[in-house]
C-alpha cells in the first residue's frame, strides 16, 4: 500500500512540474514577444551628466481658481502657506531636492548635481514632483482653508530643465526672484487702485501702462500711504527651502570622534526662509577631500527675516 502511495505522490509532482514548466516557458516567451518592438518608440529623456536639474511647476488656469475660492488680493498668506506646505512634503519624500525656490503659484526644485535618481530620466522627475505637488496640496487644503471647501482639484503643469554651471543656476534662480519682485509690486500697486481708489480693473491698467519701479513706488506712497519695502518679505521675497544643517557625532579611523556639520532629508530638518538667496561657489570652504568639490548656497537674510524660531542658518551645501 505505501508503495502504491508513492507511485501516485511521485507522478503527481511530476505532472506539477511539468506544467510549472509550461507556465515558466510560456512568461518567458510573452516578456519576450513579438509585441515588444513598441519599446523603441520611447523617446530617450536622460539628463545630462553633472548638471544641476531643476523642476519647475506652475499652478494651470490659477487665476480662475483663486476667483473660485475667494483668494485675498493681492496676497492670500493661506494660499502661499499652502504651498509651502506642499513644497515641503515634496522635499521630504524626494531627499536628492537640496533647495526649492517659490512664488505665487509655482514652485522650482533643484535637485543635486550628480543625481542617479530614476537615472536621471527627466520625465520621471517632473512627473514624481507633479504628482506628490498636486495631491499634497488637495490633502493639506483643509488645514489652510478651513472655511473654504474646495470646488475642484487643482493642477499643475512642469517642465526640466538641466543648468550645466553653478552660474546659470544662479542666474535661474536670481530670474525667477526678479519675476516675484516685478509681479508683486505691479499686482500691490494695481488691487490698491482697485480696492481703495474704486477704479476698474481696466483703468487700473491704464494708469499702470507705460510706468516703471519707481513710479509704482511713488503712487503706493503718495496715495495710499504704503512703503513697499515694509510690506511682508514673504510677498517680496519669495520662499526659499533648504535643509538645515546639524552637528552629528562622527568616528574616526583612530576610535575618536569629531563634530561634522551635515545638511541631508534623513538627518535635518527643513528650514524656511524669506531672503534673498545668492548661490556661490567658494573653493577654499567647501572643497572636501571625500567627495570633491561642492556647491555651497548663501543666504543673504534680510532685515526683519522670519525664520520660524530656527537657529541663524547662512550656508548650506550639497551632500
């Protein structure tokens, strides 16, 4: 009896590994099928090797949805906090980000040099920050917008774009400073006019055209009574993320140890800023013998800067 036991468990094993077989053979042959050319219809997004990659997004059609949503002219603090908050939660879940940089309604991040994340494939990063944007910032609206449900979900459109120099970096983000200050002061001076004047949108223009800096400056002052170097650096300045640097513990070779200063996702935390900010490249501090030569990021403060009860923090660099 037990010999006929197992005369059937051994051809039954046997049948199962047959058709195990089969069914190996038949996956290998559908990974490899004839369907497979399409592949190479995928158009080839690599980054370019030691290039800073930044990721710029933009809110699409925002000026309908701060109508929708009643946003407060010519600044809704709520709104900017909300991005923010978003920017951040990008930043945290994507550690290669070592600064991010916004304004109104976009945002850019700037990711490190010498990157490998998703091998540098371009429409990996746009569509990772895209996503975790847009969907942070329908999770986190109510915590903002208490009073204010939100009618429809938002959107937004991105672009990469590689910096092969710590110049044109600078000058990208010094660009897209300069477009906060030149928006904010012409949107301060034109909702003045508005709002306090009683003028049209379209009159409010016209009074605009043609004019320069100093002469918006003049009309907020003599009319309305507003210095505009005292109006929130957040709304002139922009927002600026980066990681704070802390001293860590470091062992040495020899058993001792030694304080380091490190700025990474995993051991700082994130340190906002309303500043002018001036990326420069200084060889005799942040040259380092383990990995080379390093961007270092300096932050100009400005008078009165709000940096949410962190300790004074002026560089940071890339790790």
């Amino acid at each position: 009896m037990w010999a006929a036991c197992k005369v059937k468990v051994h051809d039954y094993l046997a049948t199962t590994s047959i058709t195990l077989r089969r069914c190996l053979r038949l996956g290998a042959t559908m990974a490899k099928s004839k369907f497979e050319y399409v592949r190479d219809f995928e158009a080839d997004d690599t980054c370019l090797a030691h290039c800073w990659v930044v990721v710029r997004l933009d809110g699409r059609n925002f000026h309908r949805f701060a109508e929708k949503h009643n946003f407060a002219k010519p600044n809704d603090r709520r709104a900017l906090h909300l991005m923010t908050k978003c920017a951040q939660t990008v930043m945290e879940e994507l550690e290669d980000i070592v600064i991010a940089y916004g304004q109104s309604d976009e945002y850019s991040f700037v990711f490190k040099r010498k990157t490998n994340w998703f091998k540098r494939r371009a429409s990996k990063f746009m569509t990772h920050v895209a996503s975790q944007f847009a969907s942070s910032y329908v999770f986190y609206w109510r915590d903002y917008f208490e009073d204010q449900p939100l009618l429809y979900p938002p959107g937004f459109d991105g672009r990469v774009v590689v910096y092969p120099s710590n110049q044109t970096l600078k000058d990208y983000l010094s660009w897209r400073q300069a477009d906060c200050h030149i928006n904010n002061l012409y949107n301060t001076v034109f909702w003045a006019l508005i709002q306090q004047s009683g003028l049209t949108p379209v009159q409010a223009q016209g009074r605009l055209q043609g004019t320069l800096a100093a002469d918006k400056n003049e009309i907020l002052f003599s009319e309305f009574n507003i210095n505009y170097n005292n109006e929130p650096l957040m709304y002139r300045k922009g927002t600026v993320l980066i990681w704070q640097k802390v001293m860590l513990l470091c062992s040495k070779k020899n058993g001792s140890q030694e304080k380091r200063a490190c700025a990474h996702s995993k051991l700082s935390p994130l340190c906002c800023l309303y500043a002018d900010v001036t990326p420069v490249a200084n060889a005799n501090q942040i040259l380092s013998k383990r990995r080379g030569h390093r961007f270092l990021f300096l932050i100009t403060f400005c008078q009165s800067v709000v940096v949410q009860n962190l300790p004074y923090i002026s560089r940071i660099t890339e790790l």
